[in-house]
C-alpha cells in the first residue's frame, strides 16, 4: 500500500488494484473564495485518470469541492460517504455527474476487492474541545483502509477525542499510519472584534498549542507506526488575506518537531510525494513547486464572486426585515428539534451601514432592529455579525452558506461576553430561506 499526497486531506491510498482518492480540492476559492491551497498546487483535476473509488468526508468545500469534482473524468467509479439521515452531501455529489454512490454507516465495513478493507466512522464528537454541546455535528467522517499487511487511518477534520482513539485501537490494533488533524481553521480569533490585536496573537498561540497537545493525546493512544500531520494546509485570500497572521494555525513541520520530540515517528508530505507503507520511505516529488512572489500577489489579491454577483447599490437596497423574520422562523424550527435555548441573541449588522442592528432571540421568539449602539449599551448576552450587503444576500438565497462564513473568516463578529457557544454557531447554518 501507498499513499500519494496533494493538499489539505487530498491523497490518494495505492494497492496494486486500487486507487482511493480522497477529498479532492483542487481548485482554488474554497468556503465562498476565501480559501486557496497553501503551497499552489500544479495538478489539475483532469490528469486524475486511475482511481477506482472516491470517499468524500463530508461537506466543506475544502473536501468536497464542487469544482474539482465536475472536472474529474471518471463518473462511474463508486463514490463512499458517511449515510446520514440529512441528505445534502448525496445531493452535492450527484450534481457532479456521479451515479455509483455507496453510503456507510458509522462502523460499517465496506469489502473493496483484492484483500482491501474500508470501514467507516461518522463524527467522534460534536465538537473538537466542547464535547457535551447540545446540537451534534452530522457531517463529519474518517475511514480506515486495511489490506493484509498494512492499516491506514484517514482521519480528515474529525479530530477524534480519547474514546476515539481507543475504539479504533480496539478494532483495528496494529496501525501502519495515521493522517492525523494538527489544526482547525475557523474564525477566532483572527475575526473577532471584541478582541485586540495582541489579545489575538495570544489566543492564537494558545490555539496552535491546543490542537498540537490533542494529537499528542491521540497518538499516545493510537501508537501508529508513522504519523502524517494532515487537513491544515490552506492560506486566507483576497481581503481576509491580513489574518493569516492570527488564524492560530500551526504548521505541520510543528507537528513532526512535536511527534519526533516525543519519540514518535513523522512525516511531512507535500503534492506529489509518495510514501510506501513497506518501507515507510517517502519518494519526494522532483517537479518544481516553489512559491513565487507572483503567486502570493495573486492570492492576495483575489477577488470573491459574491461580491458583484450581488452587489446592491445602498440607495436601491430594500428593508431587510421581512427577509430575516423568514430565516428565524426556519432557524427556529431546527432549534426547537433539538429544545436548544439561550438567554442569548443573535445580532446582525450590515457591514457599510453599521449604525443599525437586526436582533434576534435564542431563548423565545422576538425579531426586531435597533440602533447597534442600543445593543452595545444594552445588559444582553450577544454575538453579533458584521456582513457585507451582497454576502448576506447570497447566504439568504442561498448561493452561499452561513458555515462557509464561518470557516472562510469572511465576516467579522463580535461576542459579549467572550463565550464560544458552537450551538449557535450551528443554528446559524439554518438561518436562510
């Protein structure tokens, strides 16, 4: 067995007769534009030929790249995701053009040919470090692929916590590698306003110590033959270029230096590398990957589609009310499913007409608007987002998503007191029409 790495948690998993390609993303502008690949990457999605299966963790346009995935060739093969009761991700794969698609649920075992095993995993957790939050996640998964003398363990973003690791050590025993998560991107606290310039710095470092130490722990439990820092490697484009800065996202050299200064054998892997699981010897891509100041200038420079797609002149632009009154009512129906409520509100504020604020309650069933600086004066518990006109349209209509918001800092909030709540969070993934 082998595996050839690209970017991010794309890879491919090697035998003699077959070829597993992982989360493809191969196209710049993940999460609504804000996302490229760090380092640009030289493959193109058409010089992809030989795979014989697709697995699709789950949503998030950095694995499941709608772009990359109508440019694959090869529309036959059998596409693996994680069932699940909520559909979307089924639906995004079958618009690519693909038909063959084969859903597992959390510890199936799916029998690929030719002595080569995957068994599925759907979320560890519902979220990385609140593992008791009240909504769940439902879009993570990682798969393990076992042959007769090697057993790979995909991890992807579900960053697994002690249980975890502990059941995949029992059902799986001896680990030949583990492509581990090192790092979660999200906005804070690179996008919080409440927060000072130094008070993100600090946050920041705490933030890159955090995941570092869970994949510590977690590889202190798997004991993996040869660990892989995986699922991390991306840069912030266009105006969201700034915070990169204070993303609080480490490296995967500070992963390996970790690993290795705790005894445990590492590997960093970039595009086109080739690691055989025999030998646990890398073949290092001899193309030219060098970043150039021209790429850099290019990514800074990106523009998002969103932004004239639906760009409305300020004196043409209507009351948003009735608008936002629908996507509460839609939010508020998969809140009552799960009987979530906070003494919380939820405020949004137009990005270039600041002086108003759109409040909407968590704990009962109010909706108005104020001045923002009402709000700010106010006793209320908050979290406030501040949005461009045209890309809390698109997220309305729903060109775009509230998550991709999130995970591409494309937004600025701001949160009284400094309490991460993921529920709301993940309410907010239900707020359009």
């Amino acid at each position: 067995m082998k595996i050839k790495f690209y970017t991010n948690a794309g890879l491919e998993i090697i035998t003699d007769k077959a070829k597993i390609l992982c989360d493809p993303w191969f196209i710049p502008g993940a999460f609504d534009g804000s996302w490229w690949q760090w380092p640009p990457l030289i493959t193109k999605p058409e010089e992809l030929t030989d795979y014989t299966h697709i697995y699709i963790s789950h949503i998030h346009p950095d694995h499941c790249d709608l772009k990359t995935l109508v440019r694959l060739k090869n529309k036959e093969v059998p596409i693996i995701l994680l069932k699940s009761n909520e559909e979307f991700l089924k639906k995004r794969i079958l618009s690519c053009g693909f038909k063959n698609i084969v859903e597992l649920k959390d510890g199936e075992t799916f029998d690929l040919g030719h002595n080569l095993k995957l068994t599925m995993y759907g979320a560890f957790t519902p979220n990385v470090f609140i593992e008791d939050a009240e909504i769940p996640n439902i879009i993570d998964s990682s798969i393990v692929v076992s042959s007769n003398n090697s057993t790979v363990f995909n991890c992807n973003d579900n960053v697994p916590n002690k249980a975890a690791c502990e059941r995949i050590k029992n059902s799986h025993k001896e680990i030949s590698l583990a492509l581990l998560p090192y790092s979660g991107v999200g906005p804070y606290p690179s996008s919080y306003d409440n927060l000072t310039l130094e008070e993100k710095k600090k946050v920041s470092e705490n933030k890159k110590n955090m995941y570092l130490e869970r994949l510590l722990e977690s590889v202190a439990i798997l004991k993996p033959k040869l660990i892989v820092p995986c699922a991390g490697q991306m840069i912030l484009a266009g105006k969201q270029y700034e915070k990169n800065k204070v993303l609080g996202v480490p490296n995967p050299e500070a992963a390996k230096e970790l690993l290795e200064k705790n005894n445990y054998c590492s590997e960093v892997m970039r595009e086109g590398d080739v690691l055989d699981l025999d030998t646990l010897k890398t073949e290092r891509f001899s193309g030219n990957i060098n970043v150039s100041d021209e790429d850099l200038q290019k990514i800074k420079q990106a523009k998002y589609w969103w932004e004239d797609a639906f760009n409305v002149p300020k004196e043409e632009r209507i009351e948003l009310l009735l608008l936002l009154k629908s996507a509460y009512r839609k939010m508020r129906c998969y809140q009552q499913k799960y009987a979530f409520f906070k003494d919380w509100y939820i405020g949004i504020t137009i990005a270039d007409d600041p002086d108003f604020t759109y409040i909407f309650s968590i704990e009962k069933e109010e909706v108005k608007k104020i001045k923002t600086n009402e709000l700010f004066n106010s006793k209320l518990k908050f979290l406030q987002v501040k949005i461009p006109y045209s890309y809390l349209i698109a997220i309305l209509t729903r060109h775009c998503h509230w998550n991709n918001a999130y995970h591409g800092c494309l937004v600025e909030w701001y949160r009284r007191p400094d309490e991460y709540l993921p529920e709301i969070q993940m309410l907010l993934s239900y707020f359009h029409l």
